[in-house]
C-alpha cells in the first residue's frame, strides 16, 4: 500500500497535469493540503518537497510554490498563436438568481486565465439583448444557468457563439457541474452520520440546479435507507422559499434532523430562521449548503457543502475559447464531480449517541 505521502503525491501530480491550478497562482499550501486531505502538515511538506526535486513545482517563498517551467511547457498548445487577434466576451449573469456569488468566483478564475488578447466583460441583464452584444461588439457570450435555450439559440442565429455554465445543453456549449452526483455525496454523508429524516427541496425548473441535487439525494437515500422529507417551493405560494419551508416544517413539528440548502447563501438563511427558532446549529438541527462561496469557511458556523469546481470550469473555459479564436471552433461540454467539504454545520448523530 502507497503511503500517504505517495498517494498525495501522485493526487497533485494528476492534478497539475491535467490543468486544474493556475500558472498565475500558488498551488494549495501544506495548511490547505492537510485540511483537504485529513493528513498532517508534515506529510503535506513532504509531498510538495518531492514535487519540488522533481521540478514539478518550484519554491518561491518560503511557503509557496508555483508550477515549474517544464510543465508550463506542456500547455503550449492553448497559447494565443495569431498575435494581436482580439475577442470579446460577454459574460452574462441574471439577476434574479441568487448565484452569484459563485458566478463571480468564477469570472475572477476565468479572467486571471485569459490572455490580454481577449477581453472579458460582466454584464447584468434579463435578457440577452441585441445591445449587449451588437453594441459592444461581442463575440462570444458566456451565459449563466438562469437564460433558456431559445435565447441562446436566437444570439447564436446572429453569429455569436454561446456557452452555459452551471448548468447542461441538450445541444450547445456548457459547462457544469455535476449537480446530481453532489446530492448523491451528500445523501451518502448523512447516512455515515447517522441522520435519517433529512428535509430537501424541490424548486424551479425540472433540471435546476436545486432538483438535480435533490435527484441526487433522493438516490441516495434510497440506496442507503434514509427518510427524505420533501417540500416543493412556489413563488406564488405561502411556500415561497427555502427558508418559508423549513418554517412550515417547524411550524407542524414535522421531525428532521439535518435540511439541505439549495446553496450556501440560502442555507445561511435557513441557519438564521432555525435560531431565531431557539434551535441551535449542528446541535439540534444540522444545516447543508452547496458551493462552498467564499465566505463559508469563515461564517460563525462554518458550513459543511459541496464544493464546485470553479477552477477546473474556468481552466477548460479558458482552453476552449483560446482555441476558438485560434480556430474558429467552439467545443465545449463538460461535467465535473464536485467535492465535499466538511466542517461545522452538521452534526455526527452517532458520535453524540454514545
């Protein structure tokens, strides 16, 4: 059996060639590491030290390293091979949603992986209108999960190349996560944790990101022998959001023990309403999000969620639309497993029953 500094090793070797870290940025530090991956700082240093000896990565400060030139080498192929090319991209969130946090997250990724020959704009709208992309000379608009197919469709018509993050295209261009399976991760984490009545959502369209999690959980509950207690959310109802379920919930002593956020933001909602409640969070109710935004490490109860894979995204983003502007070409559909995170937010029944 490899030791654990082996198993890191070859984990962060795949990692960096397959793309998933920045050339720009530090890669994760020994502290990062050991949280990740529940191992000892000490064997995270020594991992990154083989890495160094290797010329994988190389040292510069104390505490940072960054990728090697030999392996920056290996990506020639999505450098800007016709200098002076400009493109512009529009990247375009709508403002009903409540992601983004997430979006942004990712724009920042994205933006630091681009090359100065290509112009990248955040735009608010409700529509992806004409003079977003007419006006301003837009070649390629990266829209987020809130703007349906036929809209996209209709830009496409003009000339302008789209592509969809946060969510799939039956045809287009996406980008995503895989929502489902991030349910299914939790549903199986519960279960190890001893919860059985779990209270889930169902919310907006057939594959919003919210259902396709609660697909995923649904699954897993049923795999694992859990009790899901469903809600269905309606605007136009007394039910209007996560956290009017949770109250109604709580309001007919209907019994659950943990209560899945559609994300992060609305399970912070949901923890604010449990403790005006006279609950306490993880003690009497445990809380879940998804995303794991930039604030959720450091909340006052560190939330346990599902990370996406914003840099992956924004690196396989950023492959493509190199090479489109090299090529003309846009081919782009990728779905990939997010992570969990544990922290603070949910309680491990079996622990405390002893």
């Amino acid at each position: 059996m490899k030791s654990k500094v082996d198993q890191l090793v070859k984990t962060l070797t795949d990692q960096i060639l397959n793309g998933e870290y920045s050339f720009k940025e530090a890669v994760p530090s020994e502290r990062m590491l050991a949280e990740k991956y529940n191992i000892s700082r000490m064997t995270a240093r020594k991992a990154l030290q083989i890495l160094n000896d290797e010329d994988i990565i190389y040292r510069k400060t104390p505490r940072k390293y960054f990728i090697s030139k030999n392996i920056r080498d290996r990506f020639s192929d999505y450098e800007v091979s016709k200098p002076g090319v400009k493109l512009n991209i529009a990247f375009v969130m709508h403002p009903r949603w409540s992601h983004h946090t997430v979006l942004f997250e990712l724009y920042t990724y994205l933006k630091k992986e681009l090359p100065p020959e290509i112009h990248l704009q955040a735009y608010f709208d409700y529509f992806l209108q004409e003079n977003i992309y007419h006006k301003n000379n837009i070649d390629m608009i990266i829209a987020d999960h809130g703007f349906r197919d036929e809209e996209l469709e209709m830009v496409e018509e003009k000339g302008v190349k789209t592509v969809v993050i946060l969510r799939d295209r039956e045809h287009g261009n996406f980008v995503t996560s895989d929502d489902t399976a991030g349910g299914y991760l939790i549903g199986k984490f519960l279960a190890e944790k001893g919860h059985q009545k779990i209270a889930c959502f169902r919310w907006g369209p057939e594959k919003s990101e919210c259902n396709m999690q609660t697909t995923g959980f649904l699954k897993a509950a049923r795999d694992f022998g859990l009790t899901p207690v469903t809600v269905s959310i309606d605007p136009h109802t007394e039910i209007g959001k996560p956290r009017d379920a949770v109250e109604y919930l709580i309001a007919r002593n209907i019994e659950f023990t943990c209560v899945l956020g559609p994300d992060d933001e609305h399970a912070f909602d949901i923890i604010s309403l449990i403790q005006q409640k006279g609950y306490k969070v993880p003690e009497d109710i445990s809380v879940f999000g998804y995303g794991d935004v930039c604030f959720a490490r450091e909340a006052v109860i560190p939330l346990t969620t599902v990370r996406k894979p914003l840099p992956i995204m924004a690196k396989h983003l950023q492959k493509a639309i190199v090479k489109f502007l090299n090529t003309g070409k846009l081919e782009i559909c990728r779905k990939m497993i997010p992570e969990l995170i544990v922290r603070n937010s949910v309680k491990n029944l079996f622990t405390s029953n002893r």
